[in-house]
C-alpha cells in the first residue's frame, strides 16, 4: 500500500513539474509577443490593461467603470 501511496505522490508531482514548465514556456512566449508589440510602437502597459479588462465579466467591467468614474468625480480628475 505504502509503494503504491509513494508512486502517485511521485507521479502527482512530476505533473506539477511537467506543467510548471510548460507554464514557464508560455510566459516566455506571452513577454515575446509584448517585446514585439513594443518594437513596433505599441503601448505595452495599455496592451496589458486592455487584456485584463477583456478577461472580465461585462457586469464586472461596467461595475468598475463606475467606481472609477465615482472615483474620479471625487477626487476632481477630468
């Protein structure tokens, strides 16, 4: 029983590995993509707010949009 317990523990973390790696790897392709869009004249922070504010929920985004817009108003900017 205890080999069998030893085994899966040791497959379960070879996935972590596996899948650690293959995330380190995206990583490296997502910064490429931004490396290029910069080289071309692209705003590199505006691309990843852009990209953050896609991943949202339409109801979360307008949510947000208000409390900025409130924020905003308060603090007398725009």
């Amino acid at each position: 029983m205890a080999e069998t317990t030893d085994d899966r523990l040791r497959l379960l973390i070879e996935r972590v590995e596996r899948l650690e790696e293959e995330k380190k790897g995206i990583s490296d392709d997502i910064r490429d993509v931004y490396n290029e869009a910069k080289a071309v004249g692209y705003d590199v922070k505006i691309m990843r707010a852009i990209v953050r504010i896609r991943k949202m929920k339409p109801d979360d985004r307008r949510e947000m949009d208000l409390l900025l817009d409130t924020y905003k108003s308060a603090l007398g900017i725009d």
